[in-house]
C-alpha cells in the first residue's frame, strides 16, 4: 500500500524527533556541551509541539467546517489539499455535504415560505401555540378574532378573555361553537383545539371558523322552500275562488256589466251560483284549515320532561295502535333492550310523535303484501334511541332533504305538518330525529334522546 502524504510526514516528524532524541542522549553525558544541551531540549520540545500542532490541523479544519454548517455558513471550506490526494478527496466530500445541506437549506425555506402562503390564504382561522408564543397566525383568524398584530398567548387572554375561557373549556382536543361578540357585530364561530407534540415540545392547533355566512345561507334556504311550499297551498286555494267568483259575476250581470233582474235568473242560474258558492266555502275552510295547522305548528307546547320507563311506554304504545294495525293486517312487533331503560321526555308529546311516524309507515306499506313495523329502544353511547322501522315503499333519496320541510309531504292528501312538528318536539327535547330508508326494503326512524 502506498503510503499518503500526510503518512509520510508524521513518520518524517516522528523520525526527526527521534535523532533529536539520540543526539540529546549522546551530548547529556558531556557535561563540557551543556549549552549543546539546551539546544537540543529546545529543538525536542518545538519538535513535538510541531508534530501535534501537525495532527491536530486537520481536526481544526473540520471542528471549523462543521462549526460553519451548524451556523449554516456556507462560504466556509476545507483547505488541506496540500496533505495529498486522501485530503483532496474529503475536501470533495465536504464540499459535496455542504452542496446538499445548502440544497436542503433552501428547499425547507421554500416549503415554509409556500406553507406561510397557504395559511395566509385559507378562508379558516388557524393559530399555532407553543407554551405562551404564537408561532403561526394567519389573516384569517386575526380578522375573526380583531386580534391583529398580536404575537403572545397571554396578551390575547387579555384582549378577548371570553375566547381564552371558551378555549381552555375545550382543552387539548375538541370542539365548540361560540357566540363571538364585537364593537360592530356578533359572529358565530366554531373552535376546534388539537395538541401535538414536536421535538418533546407541546404545541397546540386551533382552528377557527365563521359559520354565520353558512348559517344563514340555510336559513334563507329554509325560508325560500317554506315560502314556495306555502304559494302552493295558498294558489291552489285562491286560484278556484278567484275563477269561480268571476264565473258568478258573469252569471249576475248582463253584456253591457248591468246587474240582471232577478225574473231573469234561471233556476239552473241559481243552481249554477249555489254550487260554486258551496265549492268556495269549502275552499275557504280548507284555507282557514291550512292556516290553523301553520299557527299550530308555531305554538307547540313546552314539553313537561321527566324520566320515562320506555318498556312500559313502548308497551303503551303497542296497545293503543294494535286495532289499526289489525286493521291494515300489519304484523306490529316491539323490544326494549333493557326492562329498566329510561329516558327523559314528554310522554304524551312524544306519544303524538311516534303515531305519526307509525301513521306514515302504515300509508307506506299500502303496496306491500307482507306488511311489518318494528318499534324498539335501546342504549347507544349514552344516548337512548326509539326506533321506528317499516317495510314499506321506503322515501326516494331526493326527498330526503325535503321531508322535515313544513308543509312538504309525498301523500296526496297529506298536511306536510307531521314531520316538521315530530322535528320540533324533538328538538325541545334536546335530542334528534333522522332516518335512514332502502327504497322498497325498509325506512327507519330514530328518535334520540339524552340518557
């Protein structure tokens, strides 16, 4: 193996050192060259400083390498191209780490920058928190919160202390909507806390989101099928009246819009005008009828809420309706999980519900041979459920937004009341109702109420 420069130098050190170490040796027995002597433990002593400063250049040169990395100086180099060709080949080497560090350098200060952009730009508020610093703040959540400028935890709980209340209520992970109240406007937003850990350092994601815009573009969506649905009602009342009081004009006025004598009235005439002054009040009461079922739909009844033994309701429930369901030859079968499962709710509030569901599956199994309902309770993570489930035509998926619309129904004489006054109760009740339907193969209910 051929030696290396830098081999070849320390042994050249080396071997000076030992003749310096001989001719010490050979002149300490003169004592008549004792000034010889203290030339030669001169030369010794320089000699083995050289020979460690020496080997120790090289470790220089890269303790200052590396120093220049870490404080990411990327001008620093590695001159020890003159030991040989090894040391050309670790310059190459440091300089190839230096290339890639700088090229990782610059493509985490890209991502950041683009990640900077990205949240600068997302219609979500989002603050980063680590301990007491807000890392990350966007534009977003500086408008939501009026907050802007602000780069300390601590100041912002003095700036809005009923938001710092909402955020540790929700703690390390959560959700929560909060009514956000300003100088100009109240602003409904919803929170959602996340904490993660990077480097064994906590840090807290908050996201912060406006619903009011989306609120009130369902409102308003609720509104437009209310009041179309209610044009409908109203024009399918008025339109008749309308026609048949002008027939009735023409009946009573001659060509020239002169009131006719009453000789000259048939008694066809008469019979004419008395049947569409009949169709007409039963037209009107059929509008006061509309309008009573609106105005009981507005009115409903603050629910008496107590704790209800649901074998025993459930029970209740499957007398009272077991004549119409012979009636309709309709197997009714019901089941509570537990005998002592109990739920709070308005008895006789909910009893009006569940036999209006119980009403609608009976009209849904009109069309089939083989005809069954299912009424049972049961727990589902601390929540009681009653459902309700039938066999019957089933409710197709473009009316399923549409069904719990007041006044909206697919019967032909249906009120369109029930559904939207089941969803009412229920959520005076502080629960819920939805439903889940195969078309043909089965519709459930499921009313859900607080353990």
């Amino acid at each position: 193996m051929v030696l290396k420069r830098f081999s070849i130098l320390v042994i050249l050190r080396i071997m000076l050192l030992c003749g310096t170490i001989l001719a010490f040796a050979w002149v300490i027995q003169r004592p008549e060259m004792f000034f010889n002597q203290l030339t030669l433990a001169a030369i010794f002593i320089l000699q083995v400083m050289e020979l460690i400063r020496f080997v120790n250049q090289t470790n220089r040169e890269l303790s200052r390498f590396l120093l220049g990395i870490k404080h990411a100086d990327f001008t620093i180099t590695f001159h020890q191209a003159h030991l040989g060709k090894s040391f050309r080949e670790l310059e190459d080497s440091m300089h190839a780490i230096l290339q890639a560090y700088k090229q990782v350098k610059i493509e985490k200060e890209a991502q950041y920058q683009f990640l900077q952009a990205l949240v600068t730009r997302l219609p979500i508020g989002i603050i980063s928190i680590a301990e007491e610093d807000i890392v990350v703040i966007n534009a977003t959540a500086e408008k939501l919160l009026n907050i802007e400028g602000y780069r300390n935890w601590s100041l912002l709980k003095l700036r809005h202390p009923t938001v710092a209340q909402a955020l540790d209520s929700v703690g390390d992970h959560g959700r929560k909507l909060i009514e956000f109240k300003t100088s100009e406007n109240t602003a409904h937003l919803t929170i959602e806390v996340s904490t993660t850990f990077i480097l064994d350092k906590s840090y807290r994601l908050i996201t912060i989101q406006d619903i009011h815009t989306e609120l009130e573009q369902k409102e308003i969506e609720a509104w437009h099928k209310l009041i179309r649905i209610l044009t409908h009602e109203i024009m399918n009342s008025v339109t008749p009246v309308a026609s048949l009081t002008e027939t009735i004009q023409g009946m009573l006025t001659d060509k020239s819009g002169q009131l006719k004598s009453i000789e000259a009235l048939t008694t066809d005439t008469l019979g004419d005008i008395r049947f569409s002054l009949n169709t007409i009040h039963k037209r009107s009461e059929g509008l006061l009828d509309f309008v009573e079922k609106y105005r009981a739909l507005t009115r409903v009844p603050k629910p008496a809420i107590q704790p209800v033994r649901l074998h025993s309701f459930l029970k209740t429930m499957a007398n009272l309706m077991e004549p119409e369901m012979q009636r309709h030859n309709i197997a009714l079968q019901w089941h509570v999980t537990d005998e002592n499962l109990q739920a709070s709710l308005d008895s006789n509030l909910i009893e009006q519900v569940i036999i209006n569901l119980i009403t609608n599956s009976i009209y849904a199994l009109q069309q089939v041979s083989d005809k069954h309902i299912y009424l049972g309770a049961y727990l589902h993570e601390n929540r009681v459920i009653i459902e309700i489930t039938d066999n019957g035509s089933g409710i197709r998926e473009k009316e399923m937004q549409d069904i719990f619309i007041p006044f909206f129904s697919t019967k032909k004489e249906g009120t369109g009341i029930g559904l939207s006054l089941s969803k009412q109760i229920m959520n005076l009740h502080g629960g819920s109702i939805k439903v889940t339907s195969v078309p043909h193969e089965k519709t459930t209910f499921y009313l859900t109420f607080k353990a």
